[in-house]
C-alpha cells in the first residue's frame, strides 16, 4: 500500500473510533455530559437578605416583641439623689421622665409597659405634676409617700396608685439593708402585680400611638455628639452619643449613670429636652412644674439635634416642628423638663 493511502486509512480509524467512544459514553454514562458552571452574580451587585418585619412591635419603645402587649403601663417615682445612685431597673424602662422635686433634686417618673423588672428603686414620694404625668398615661402610679398637695389628689379621686406609706401597701414593698432611709424602699414586677391583684385595679389600657422611625440616620439636624444640661447645684445631666449603637449614653455629675445589678450603662435612644415653667411653693422647696405645656425645647436623637415646641398630647410629652409630630428612634426616650432658661449645650 502506498504511504498517501495508508495515512488516509488510519485517520478513518480513528474518526470512527472517536465517534464511537462518545456515543457510548452519551447512551450509557450521563455523567459524562458537559455540566455548565454555576452562575455568578455580577461585582459588586448585593442582594439584600429576605427579612420580614416584625410581627409586633413595642407600644411605647417601638422595639421588636413576640406578642402584642397591651397591658396598661405602671409609673414608678424613683429617687435620684447621689445617696440613692446607683438605681436598679432603670435600663428596662420604656419612657423616663426626669423632673426637679425639690431644691436641686431631680426624680424619675419611669414608664414601665412592654415589661415590669425584677427589681425596681429606690421608690420616693410623689408630687402633683407627676401624677399629672401618670392620669394622662392612664398608668398604675407607684410610689413611696406624697406631698400635701399630692396627698389630697389621690385620696379625693379615682386614680389607681400603690404608696408604700399607705395601710397594706407595706406588704408591696421593702426596704434594702445595705442603705439607709429614706433610700432605701424597693419594690419589684411580682410586688406590683400581687398589690394590683390585691386592689383589684384594672389591666385595661386603650394605649397610646407612636410612630417610629425605620431609617434613624435619615434625621436631620445640628450634630450633637455631647449634650450638658445644668440643672441646679450638682444635678448635672450629659449624654454622650454612642454612634455604633445609635443612643445616647448618660452620666450624672460626670460618672456613667449605670444599673446597680448589671452596671449596664444608662442609654436613651431619644432626648426631648422641654423648657416649662417652675414655681417654688414652700419652705420646702416643693415646686409647681407645668407638665402640660406647650413649650419650647429640643428633640435630640440620632447624633442630631432640632429645636421643637412640646406638648403632652394623646398621654405623652411629644416633639412637633412646624405643627407636625416628629417620629422616635425605636428604643428608651427620656424626656428632660427644666426651667426655662437653664443651661443647656450641644457638642
């Protein structure tokens, strides 16, 4: 056979070789065939991770919950003069309101609704404009004692309040051995709810609405990275902003305002600072402190700060600017009333 000829029969040979080799392996052996690779996505494209909203929210904080909680709120009176500080039970408030009592004593009115802590205190005296702050909240108002004053408005009216002072209402509460009176009265979540059972005051709330803000950083304003408040004497009031967590940590007469028990530092996710009127009454010092407004003030929240009008309205203080109502920060607000005209600066 000639070389040409030769070369031309091998290459047939190896053709139908090749073609067989593939057909078998297509008939008999799916694995064989070509798979393509796996898709990509293009760079730098995100695809958000699917999230559902919440199924409820917190009434009053506007935090995630497992259940809707519609329980009417409790309004604790806590002490906040240094022998009393550390508190206990401050951290797991929804709203705080801090007003002056008397001389340069300020005291808590601390909103408790979305839960009720294991312990809660030091519990003090209470005044007429912080039971004003608990008839708007149709809240169950604890406290430990009262002012004349106050004293004459809860016994001649209806409001639901448990005054350690009172009767049986001893049995609600008790007083710490490693502190001295007055700073020393305690109460705790099960106290309140066996003193409620006891008095058989009502659970029924209607609530309140709040609206919340689903972008914090969407807030506008003057940066405010540190805010001061000057009370009177040593009341000193700052918040520092804690931009990772987006609240506002507090100190008091310069140190960190912590919780006794867990030493968590104290944090607002919202600070509306409200100028009211303040009237002295008494030797004593005890004041007349319009809680109603409206008035002047700021809303600081989201490392920003805007002037506002306040008003309590609908069981709440709330900020407006220009007549228009101004959404929280989901989390703990406290709510600043001082004299008009006490200083007050932004950072």
């Amino acid at each position: 056979m000639k070389f040409p000829q030769l070369l031309t029969g091998l290459l047939l040979l190896a053709l139908l070789a090749a073609g067989c080799g593939y057909a078998g392996n297509e008939a008999g052996n799916a694995a064989a065939v070509e798979e393509k690779p796996p898709e990509t996505e293009s760079p730098g494209e995100e695809i958000p991770p699917e999230t559902e909203p919440p199924a409820f929210r917190t009434m009053l904080t506007g935090l995630p919950a497992e259940e809707e909680n519609r329980r009417r709120a409790v309004m604790v009176i806590v002490e906040n003069q240094a022998q009393a500080r550390p508190q206990s039970g401050l951290h797991q408030a929804d709203i705080i309101y801090e007003v002056l009592a008397e001389g340069d004593i300020t005291r808590f009115a601390v909103i408790y609704q979305s839960r009720i802590p294991d312990l809660i205190g030091p519990v003090r005296s209470i005044r007429p404009y912080f039971i004003e702050l608990g008839k708007q909240l149709d809240s169950l108002i604890i406290h430990a004692g009262w002012s004349p004053e106050a004293k004459r408005i809860l016994l001649e009216g209806s409001l639901p309040y448990i005054n350690q002072v009172a009767g049986g209402d001893h049995a609600y509460f008790w007083r710490s051995t490693d502190r001295k009176a007055p700073h020393n009265v305690y109460t705790s979540k099960e106290k309140i709810e066996q003193g409620w059972a006891d008095k058989k005051y009502s659970t029924d709330w209607e609530g309140v609405q709040l609206t919340f803000l689903d972008d914090p950083g969407k807030v506008q304003g003057a940066p405010a990275a540190k805010v001061e408040l000057d009370y009177i004497g040593s009341y000193s009031v700052s918040y520092e902003y804690d931009a990772e967590n987006q609240t506002y940590l507090r100190y008091m007469d310069g140190e960190p305002h912590k919780d006794r028990e867990t030493e968590r530092h104290l944090a607002a996710a919202n600070i509306i600072i409200a100028e009211t009127s303040h009237k002295i009454l008494d030797n004593e010092g005890r004041r007349a402190v319009d809680v109603l407004g409206p008035g002047h003030g700021w809303l600081v929240q989201a490392g920003k700060v805007r002037k506002i009008t306040w008003e309590m309205k609908d069981g709440l203080v709330r900020a407006f600017i220009d007549g228009a109502e101004q959404p929280l920060v989901p989390g703990q607000t406290w709510i600043q009333f001082i004299p008009a005209g006490s200083g007050v600066t932004f950072e």
